[in-house]
C-alpha cells in the first residue's frame, strides 16, 4: 500500500529517494533505492509519466488512475501462474506481502555473508522497514536463522562470551 500511495513528488530520481509519508505508525521515512531500482524507475517514468506531473500517482494504469491493490494482486496472482508456483488460497500465500518478509531476510543473509555485524545493522533495517521497534525486525533474524543456519552460527559465535558458561 506504500508504494501505491506515491505520487511522483515523492520520488527523486536525482539522489534515488523515495519519500514514504504517514505510514505504518503514522511515521514518514525516507527510502534509498538500488543504483538498478533507480534506472528501472527513470525508465519507467519517462514512458509513463513525460510531463512528470508531481501530484500524479507514481503507478498508473492506463487510464492515468492509480493502479488499485486489486489489480496489483490479479497481477502478482498472474506471475505466481507463469512462473508455475501454486497459491494456497487467499491468505495463504504466497502473498505480495511475502516479498516484504524475502526481501528483509536476503538483506540479512547477505549482511551476515560480508561479515557485517548484524546487531548494528538492525536498527537500521528497522528505520528502513518502517517497523515501530527493533523487536519486530528481529523476528526476520530468526526466520532467516531457520533457513540459512550459518547466520545463527554467526550470531552465536559474536555472543557466545556474553554469558559464561560456568563450571559445576
């Protein structure tokens, strides 16, 4: 619903920002896009948006109205049927909003891969998530962990001395 709801003066293609406003928690935050995401963007905008009038919805249809959540979840419904994955049933899944969830758990297993460490970058991933605390991004820690074990590896290694084991 975030994206849906950007208009074109949200979006700098200049420092490849997007400006989220009154989100989640009532909160605006500001969203640095990939050097890609941004070429795809301009791309998308000199077609559909030439005049690049500022008060115009970022993704439009073809009547210029703002693309509905309706139709971008007949179109993820489309996609999910050409790459030959099943659906489970409406909120089953997979949902748009699982996209959301990979997105943050590949960006941890990459973190942990580079050997960044991953308590400094979660506030971080919390401020860009738009989550209201850090307890909440830490749950995609944990569901990460679960599927790439060596992050949990990693993560016990750094707190491993935080509590000693003691002898009996």
């Amino acid at each position: 619903m975030e994206a849906l709801k950007l208009q074109l003066k949200h979006v700098d293609l200049v420092n490849g920002t997007l400006m989220i406003e009154a989100a989640k928690f009532n909160k605006d935050r500001l969203i640095p896009v990939s050097a890609s995401m941004l070429e795809i963007l301009k791309q998308y905008c000199s077609v559909m948006h030439p005049k690049y009038n500022t008060e115009e919805y970022l993704f439009i249809g073809i009547t210029r109205e703002p693309c509905s959540h309706h139709n971008v979840y007949l179109r993820f419904r489309e996609l999910l049927v050409s790459a030959g994955i099943q659906h489970a049933g409406r909120g089953y899944g997979p949902r748009i909003h699982d996209i959301r969830h990979t997105h943050c758990c590949h960006v941890l297993q990459k973190a942990s891969g580079t050997g960044m460490d991953l308590t400094n970058m979660l506030p971080a991933l919390s401020v860009y998530m738009g989550h209201e605390s850090i307890t909440a991004t830490s749950q995609y820690l944990k569901m990460t962990a679960e599927v790439y074990p060596e992050i949990l590896d990693t993560v016990e290694a750094l707190c491993a001395q935080v509590i000693p084991e003691v002898g009996l």
